[in-house]
C-alpha cells in the first residue's frame, strides 16, 4: 500500500535531513503522487514518526499549524542543523536525503 511505502520512509530520513514530498513519492513508487505525500502527512496517522523533516520542493515549510504550534516545523529542524536559506527556506542543496543510497551503514564521510 502506497501509505505504507511513504510512511516507511519517512521513518528512514535521518536527523538533519529532509526530503520533498514529491521525492517522497517517487522514493514510494509513485512519482507524481506528491499532493497524496501532502495528504498523508497532514494526517499524521502513524505516531513518532519524523514528519518535519518532509517539506517543499523549494525548501519551503508548511505555513499554518499542521505541527500544532506556528512555526514549530522550522524550530524543529534548526534544532536538528538543517541549513537555511536567507529566504527562510530550507537550503535543499546541503539538506536534502536521496534516500537509502544516502544511507552510509559505517557512519563514513565522503
């Protein structure tokens, strides 16, 4: 189920990174499906699991309350070292996760 999929992976994106909600889709099986993305995140079903760090294709945050608190999403991240922009957006360039090809299992730097 393609819930399941999204919800796998966002268990997956590791602290200090972040991921599109249409790279989300495409990581899932569905390119194209990012509003789906969009709809499960904003349900929230599955506890824990790091919601935050799934954000717009430019970088930007979700502008209302979907956090319960405004402006919490943005805290969240800061606290994690996810880089800004000056425009206040993520900086997708340094930010972003590929996905488990990004995993590295020794911790190594490249």
């Amino acid at each position: 189920m393609f819930a399941d999929r999204v919800y796998a992976l966002v268990a997956l994106i590791p602290e200090g990174r972040v991921v599109s909600y249409g790279q989300l889709a495409h990581m899932a099986g569905r390119p194209g499906y990012a509003r789906m993305v969009g709809q499960l995140m904003g349900r929230a079903a599955v506890p824990n699991l790091p919601y935050h760090r799934v954000v717009k294709t430019d970088g930007s945050l979700c502008e209302g309350y979907e956090f319960g608190v405004r402006g919490i999403q943005r805290e969240m991240l800061r606290a994690e070292g996810v880089p800004f922009t000056e425009q206040g957006r993520v900086d997708m360039r340094h930010a972003v996760w590929k996905g488990l090809s990004d995993m590295n299992p020794l911790n190594l730097k490249a």
